[in-house]
C-alpha cells in the first residue's frame, strides 16, 4: 500500500522546490520531509526527487505527483458529496499541472483556465513548450492535460479537438519595403531576418515551404517571446508568424503587414487529458472546448 503521507511530502518538495519549503506546508522539520522521502524512495527502489535549487521530480517521481493530483482531485469531490466526512483536516489546493504552447497561453487559453480556477479552488501550473512536443509531456507524466497538434490520443488519454491557430506572417512596412521589393523569393528570404521562437519552431520554415514548395536557410533572431514577437516586427527587426489575435489590429493601422497578403497558417489544435483525471476535471474541458470554439479557426 502506499504510503500516502510519504508521496504528499514528494508531491511538496517537487511543487515547492525544496525541503524547507514543504516542511513548512507540513508543519515539520526538513529532516522529517527528507526522511519520509528516502523512505517511500527505498520502498520503491527508484529515486523520486532530484536533490537541487530547486528540487524537481525525476520521471518516476513525476507520475507518483499526477496521482498524488488525482487523489486530490477525488478527495474533493468525494468531500463535496459527503460534508462532513474528515479527510485529515482543511485540505490544500490541488494543483493541476497543463502542457501548452506559448501562443496559445498568450491568445485564448487563459479565459478558458481563469473561471474554473475561481470555481474549483484549484491550482494550475503551467509548462510551456511548442506545440509539436506538449503531448510528450503526457507521455512522460509530467502534466495530466495538454494542448497539442496531436490529434490521435496519447497512450491513456482522450482527445477532444478545438480548431485551428491561425497566423499571419508579418513585419513593417519599412521591412518589407527593404528586404522584399519584389516580393517573397528564395533570395529575399536568405538575407531577411526572421524571428524564432527558439530550436523548437518550425512555423517561419512551414510557412516558407507552403509558399515556395521548398525549404530556405533563414537568418533569424531567436525571440522566446510571443508578444516580443510582435514588438520585434514593429521595430523593425524581422519578420515572423504571429497569431492573429495578436497582430490583428496592427494589420488594420498598417503598423504591420503581411507578406504575402491572404497567405495564413493554421495550426490544427487539440486538447488531450488523461483518462484517470478527465471526470473530475470535465468543467475544465468543456471551458478549454467553449473557448476554442470562440477563438480559433
């Protein structure tokens, strides 16, 4: 049986980066927290926590958390239906931990994420990563949800499809102007500087093979940051693919334009949520589904 205790103090050290910090959520010493953790580790014969500033889960310890959540998540459903049962005193805040791309954070996911955490109580810790690699973070156990372009389901998971991100390859007037007076071309392209968000993102380089047939080396600015895109595109210093919730009223000001007008990308998405969470959590996926619906393609 496991030692539910022991996996609440894993579950703090990981959320809380340290031993100290957990220790004060318990109301015991950091020697105590150390001691219920290398307990449970020996039990299990795998090491749960990676010792560290801060601490982090292993990939073991990080699916001994997503149940730790789901326990959570159970144990206040249950003291919903039954009031008056004691589940060992107030209960912490469940923490629910989603996988996205930045661009979605950054255009129509918070107003789907922000009524339920008011209504449930719950928590949410976001991690962020391109849209092609969010469904590994399921995979590995890492989050319990995820929006990905993965539209067949992740081993344990079911899928509920949301519609398409759209962007816009934009940049100034005065850019375009300079680096592309005959218009988008191979050779234009190898001297323009593009904007990326990091190693990960193949959009500039999609866009550019839906428009050519064909692949080019692009010199780019690398720019984590999807509203540093924007603002880079407004400064003059490259050109990129935007959502268009975030360029469109600068393309109505002219402040930016597109490069080849009426030529978007559209970005499939997907919301995938592990089978074992997907009941208790079911108002989040019909938030997450409502406001897809009302933001994308």
């Amino acid at each position: 049986m496991l030692d539910y205790p022991a996996a609440r103090a894993v579950l703090l050290v990981v959320q809380s980066g340290s031993f100290e910090s957990a220790a004060r959520s318990l109301g015991i010493t950091p020697s105590a927290v150390s001691q219920r953790v290398r307990g449970l580790e020996d039990r299990l014969g795998v090491i749960l926590v990676a010792r560290g500033t801060p601490c982090t889960a292993t990939e073991e310890g990080a699916w001994l958390c997503r149940h730790m959540e789901q326990v959570g998540l159970l144990e206040g459903e249950l003291a919903g239906r039954f009031p008056q049962l004691q589940l060992g005193g107030a209960a912490a805040p469940v923490t629910l931990h989603i996988a996205t791309n930045a661009d979605s954070l950054a255009t129509w996911l918070l107003p789907a994420l922000a009524p339920f955490t008011r209504e449930s109580g719950h928590l949410v810790d976001i991690a962020v990563d391109d849209e092609e690699h969010t469904a590994e973070w399921l995979r590995r156990g890492r989050v319990m949800a995820a929006v990905t372009v993965l539209g067949k389901p992740v081993q344990g998971c079911q899928v509920k499809p949301l519609g398409s991100l759209r962007y816009h390859a934009t940049a100034s007037p005065e850019f375009v102007r300079h680096f592309f007076p005959q218009g988008v071309t191979a050779q234009a392209l190898s001297a323009a500087p593009a904007l990326t968000f990091n190693q990960k993102d193949r959009l500039q380089q999609s866009w550019v093979q839906r428009q050519l047939g064909h692949a080019v080396t692009l010199p780019t600015h690398w720019l984590p940051s999807s509203q540093g895109f924007v603002d880079a595109g407004l400064a003059g210093m490259g050109w990129g693919l935007n959502p268009i919730h975030l360029v469109r009223g600068h393309l109505a000001s002219g402040r930016l334009v597109e490069l080849v007008p009426g030529a978007p990308l559209d970005v499939p998405l997907s919301w995938q949520i592990g089978h074992q969470a997907a009941g208790s959590i079911a108002s989040l996926t019909s938030a997450i589904v409502a406001e897809a619906k009302r933001a994308l393609v």
